[in-house]
C-alpha cells in the first residue's frame, strides 16, 4: 500500500514537469500533424535517454548534471539543435503539402536528442528525479523499477495524447491547420533555442 502512494504521488509530481510547455510539447504537436502516433514515438527517444539516466543517478552521477559548466554545454548544444528544429519547420510552410515534409528528424530522434540537449530536463533528474529514486530504492530495486515505468508511462501517453489531438484538428482544419501549428511550433523552437544558448553563454561566463 505505501508503495501503491508513493507511485501515485510520483504520477502527480511526473505530471506536473511532463504537461509543462517546452520543446518536446511543441515537437509532438509539430509531428503530429503527419501522424497520430509521433507521441508515442518520441517518448521512445526519450525513453531511450531519460531510463538509462535513471540508472545512473541511481548509482550516483546526478550531482555531475548539476554543475554549472555541464548544464551550460549541454544548453549551447541544445540550442542550436532547437534552432535547426525550428528553421527546418519554418521551411516546412513553404511546400504545397506540409504533412510530408515535416522536417529532417524522425520522431524517435527528436525524443533523444531534445532530450540530451535539455539541460532543465538533466538537472531536474539531478535534483527532484533523485529524490523521488532515492524514495523509491526504499522499498527496493522493485519499487525503482515500478517508478522507472510509472514516470516514463506518464510521457508516453501525454505525447501521444498531444499528436493524436494534433492529427484530428488537422484532419479536420487541413492545411491551413497545418501550416499554422508548423508556425507556431517552428516559432517556439526558436524561442527555446535562442534561451538555450543565451543561458548557456550566460553560464560559462559566470
């Protein structure tokens, strides 16, 4: 029963980080405009990351992403990876079909490398992820497991939540749909992008 709580309160807190805008919400909404299924893919890339990380701030290498020079290389990174994104979207409205040109990542790939270039998504797992796996060790390398599952399940069925949502309005709103969502994602990603490095300059100089 105090596990069953603990998991359940994992979900609450998971949640909360998982349903916050950012550019793996703008990707899966971006993605999802030519498959109902992108969600689901990208938290497979992400998956692909944010497990193996789970071990590994098991095993004592979260204080490592907490560093401000780490978090700074990995924002430069992460930023022009996001900027690229971004350009490539933009580029997307000005074919005649936008739902096949998408941009150049697959979704699974996109999973992974937002992920690796996320560097709130790293410190997260270094403070508030590693409190949560150090709760759940306590009832056992079953209990981490249970809450490895929980928290990534919470990704997976909010992503594909988000793109099935995303491929309805654009079969039901068509292109000028799509061209629209690629507008504003293809915006956002810049956003984020241009934060990314600005934060990262700003954390290598410090």
């Amino acid at each position: 029963m105090a596990l069953l709580t603990f998991l359940l309160e994992a979900v609450v807190i998971s949640l909360s980080g998982v349903m916050a805008p950012g550019p793996v919400t703008t990707v899966v909404v971006g993605k999802g405009s030519e498959s109902p299924h992108a969600g689901a893919l990208v938290a497979i890339g992400h998956g692909i990351v944010e497990i193996p990380l789970m071990v590994g701030v098991l095993y004592g290498v979260g204080h490592v992403l907490g560093r401000p020079h780490v978090k700074a290389a990995i924002a430069l990174v992460g930023g022009a990876f996001l900027l690229l994104m971004g350009v490539g979207m933009f580029r997307g409205l000005k074919q005649a079909e936008v739902q096949t040109r998408g941009y150049a990542y697959s979704p699974v790939a996109a999973g992974v490398f937002l992920t690796l270039g996320n560097p709130y998504f790293l410190v997260w797992w270094a403070t508030v992820g590693a409190a949560l796996i150090l709760r759940s060790v306590g009832f056992g390398l079953w209990g981490f497991a249970a809450f490895a599952l929980v928290h990534w399940l919470c990704d997976f069925v909010w992503d594909y939540f988000l793109s099935a949502l995303s491929f309805k309005g654009g079969q039901f709103f068509g292109q000028r749909y799509q061209q629209g969502a690629f507008l504003v994602c293809g915006a956002a990603l810049v956003f984020f992008g241009g934060k990314f490095i600005v934060d990262g300059v700003v954390g290598l100089l410090a």
